[in-house]
C-alpha cells in the first residue's frame, strides 16, 4: 500500500481526505476488471468515463452550478483523483484527466448556455471531452498554430488540421484553438467549442502510441462552427489555452506521482520477496540507497504538486510558475523512479506484462503532453525574470 501520510499535509482539508478514502475503495473494487481487455483501447476509455461518471467522480471536473461538486474546480481533488487513479491504471487516470482538460475552457470562458449545455454530461460521464490546441507545426509554440477561423453570416468556418489530439475518434466535442486574426502571433487566436458530428470535422489517423490510448489526427474542411460556440472573445484563444493548461499542469505532475508510488510500492513487494546472495534484495545497502532516492523524489514531487494545486485553489489568478515547476519536476522524477523500480526488477523488469514494464511506457508521455519539460523551463525562467 502506498505511502499516505501526504493526506494530513496543511495543503488539503477533511473533503480531501474523505475523497481519497472513497476514490481508493472504488479503484480498488473496478479499475481492474474495466482496465482488462486492452485489445480495444476506446472501448476500455468509453467504460471508463462511463464508470467513473456513474460513480460520481467526473463531477470533480465541472463546477457545482453545472453538475460538478464544488463551486470552483478544485485543483487539489483533480491532483488527489489523478494520483490515485494513475496508481492504478494509466487509462483511469487519463479517462478522468481529460473530462477536465477537454471541458475546462469550457468552465473558465464559455458563455451560460454552453456551459449548461455541455459540462452536465461531462460530469455524468455521458459525454466524452478533448481539447485540439496542437497541430503539425505547432506544438510547444502553440501560438504558431495555422487552423484558421473565419467569420461567415452567423458563425465560422473552420480550415486545417490538429494532431496528438488525446480522446481524438471517441470525443463527443472539441475545445479547437483557431486562428481569427484579430492581430498577429499569439493575439489572434479563439477557442470554439467543436461537436464531433460537425460537418467538415474529420478523424484523418489514429495514432499508435507506447502507451496506447485514444489519440488522433483531425482535419478541418469548411466546418461550420455557430458564434455562440465560441469561447471569450475574438482574440483570446492563446490566454485561454495557457490559462487552462495553468489549472491542469500540475495535475499532470499528479498523475506522475501515481505511477511513481505505484513504481516505489511494486519495487518495495519485489526486493522483500526476491532472495539475492543468500539475503532479501531489500537488505543490500544498494537496494537501501535506490529506494531512499525513490521515496525522497516522490515526497518532493508532492510537495510541489500540491502546493501548485493548493495555490491554484486560495484564489491566485496565475500559477504559471508553481504549475509548471510541479509538472517539470514530478514528470521527471517519477521517469527516473520508475527506471530504479525497474532495475530492482532484474530481467524480470522487462518482462511485458510486469506493472513496471507498463509504468515505464506509461510515463514517457506525460514528459512531453502539455508542454515538454523544455517549455516548463522556459515558463519557469521568464517567470523569475518577472520578479
Ligand atoms: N495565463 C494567462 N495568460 C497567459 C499565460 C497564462 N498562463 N501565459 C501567457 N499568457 C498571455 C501572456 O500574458 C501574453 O499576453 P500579454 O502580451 O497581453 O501579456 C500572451 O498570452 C502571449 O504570451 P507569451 O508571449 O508568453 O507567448 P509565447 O508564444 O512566447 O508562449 C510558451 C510560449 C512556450 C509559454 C507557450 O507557447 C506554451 O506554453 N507552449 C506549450 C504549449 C503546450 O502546452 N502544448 C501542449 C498542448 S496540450 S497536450
């Protein structure tokens, strides 16, 4: 069982506790048996959303006027729900994860009735959300993006392509990030709120993957996009992309910190169990040391998540910073905790089927999704020359 002395931190409340109680004993009970046939990843993430939406949890990614559970999304509880789910099973986390990433600038920016049309069945797991900001040419400098957006009587029309779309072939709509060209760069972008069954939307490729999930290309030919689906104002699409990654960066960081306690808990189980030169690997000073440096990073990891997350919910406009540093940090930590898990494990670490083999394809990504580790440093460095 996982470390949980991390629950009685300062950084959350009695709800939290009582959600990681309740989230734990659900995971326990169904993330295995709706993670097992894995020979059709949509069907498994379509169950998942359905699951997770039955039992209430998809609520966590809506505010309460529209269906979720409370008035203001709450970091810490998508950082909790991502980090325990995660441990579990990647699909879990990222079934969940992305009801809130593909609703979020929905939540933050969309109009009365989009959001009382749309993030109700986000939350009951009955519709499926993603979000389209990367493209070909432009993914970290999203303000490079090319799809363009032009105004036709009494709405848009939407022109060019979008990849490394996650949900992309199952989604039930898009968050797409277009150009409207109210000024050059990163000034003139919207956000329009795209049905899957839009005309001209097209599903062009699906994208086989390490760690395979649903994942697509999509093409833009003349979609008709009514006005009222768009997000904010003409113009604003890059501050809504970046303030939504800002609320579910360091959630990614969360996730990490799943699969690296889950690493450190598979690592611990095997090096008691497995003899070496007559003794439990566990009591090789060696072994000592891997897992002290694992314990140690994962501790740090959370102290940065969940101070993002906790900064995030006492009202802070931006945290730009504190965001990206839990991401960087947790993303990387939790690779290089998930190699000494699999070291301990000898041959047996790359054997296909092992948790640990499967930890370490899991976490690759999540060291490139939603700004590279690269672009968190970068975020980092233009913040501090801020003060
Ligand atoms: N919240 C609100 N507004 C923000 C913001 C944030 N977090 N970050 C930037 N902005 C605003 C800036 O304030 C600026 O507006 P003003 O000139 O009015 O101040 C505007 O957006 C442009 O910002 P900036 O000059 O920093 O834009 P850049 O093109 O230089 O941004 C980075 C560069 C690398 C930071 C950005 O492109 C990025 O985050 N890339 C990664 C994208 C990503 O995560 N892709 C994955 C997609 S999801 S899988």
């Amino acid at each position: 069982m996982a470390d949980r002395s991390f629950l009685d931190w300062p950084f959350l409340d009695p709800a939290h506790r009582d959600l990681a109680g309740r989230l734990e004993a659900w995971a326990e009970a169904e993330v295995e048996a709706l993670t097992r046939d894995h020979g059709d990843v949509d069907a498994v993430c379509r169950g998942l959303v359905k699951a997770l939406g039955a039992a209430g949890f998809l609520e966590l990614t809506v505010p309460s006027a529209h269906g979720g559970s409370n008035e203001r999304i709450d970091v810490r509880s998508l950082c909790l729900a991502r980090e325990i789910l995660g441990r579990h099973h990647a699909l879990a986390d990222f079934a969940f994860a992305m009801q809130g990433l593909g609703s979020g600038p929905v939540t933050l920016f969309g109009s009365e009735d989009l959001k009382a049309r749309i993030l109700p069945p986000v939350a009951r797991g009955e519709a499926i959300a993603a979000f389209a900001l990367t493209e070909p040419e432009a993914g970290s400098d999203a303000a490079a993006l090319e799809t363009t957006a032009t105004r036709e009587g009494e709405g848009f029309v939407l022109n060019g392509a979008k990849t490394w779309i996650s949900n992309g072939g199952i989604a039930d709509h898009y968050v797409v990030f277009a150009r409207t060209g109210e000024a050059a760069g990163a000034k003139g972008l919207s956000a329009f709120l795209v049905e899957a069954d839009a005309p001209g939307l097209l599903v062009t490729e699906r994208i086989e993957m390490i760690a395979p999930h649903p994942l697509a290309t999509l093409r833009f030919a003349d979609c008709r996009v009514p006005a009222a689906n768009r997000l904010g104002s003409g113009g604003d699409g890059f501050k809504i992309a970046m303030a939504t990654l800002d609320v579910f960066r360091a959630t990614v960081g969360a996730a990490a910190l799943g699969f690296a306690r889950r690493a450190l808990d598979e690592a611990l189980a095997w090096s008691r169990q497995r003899r070496i030169f007559g003794e439990p690997l566990v009591s090789l000073q060696m072994t000592q040391g891997k897992i002290a440096d694992m314990a140690t990073a994962i501790d740090a990891a959370a102290l940065l998540v969940y101070r993002a997350a906790w900064t995030k919910d006492q009202g802070a406009a931006r945290v730009t910073r504190e965001a990206a540093m839990a991401k960087l940090f947790a993303t990387e930590e939790a690779q290089k905790v998930i190699d000494q898990a699999l070291q301990l494990h000898g041959g047996e670490g790359v054997r296909v089927g092992r948790k640990v083999e499967a930890l370490y394809r899991d976490i690759r990504a999540l060291r490139i999704y939603e700004g590279a580790t690269e672009v968190q440093k970068l975020v980092i460095a233009r913040q501090m020359e801020q003060t």
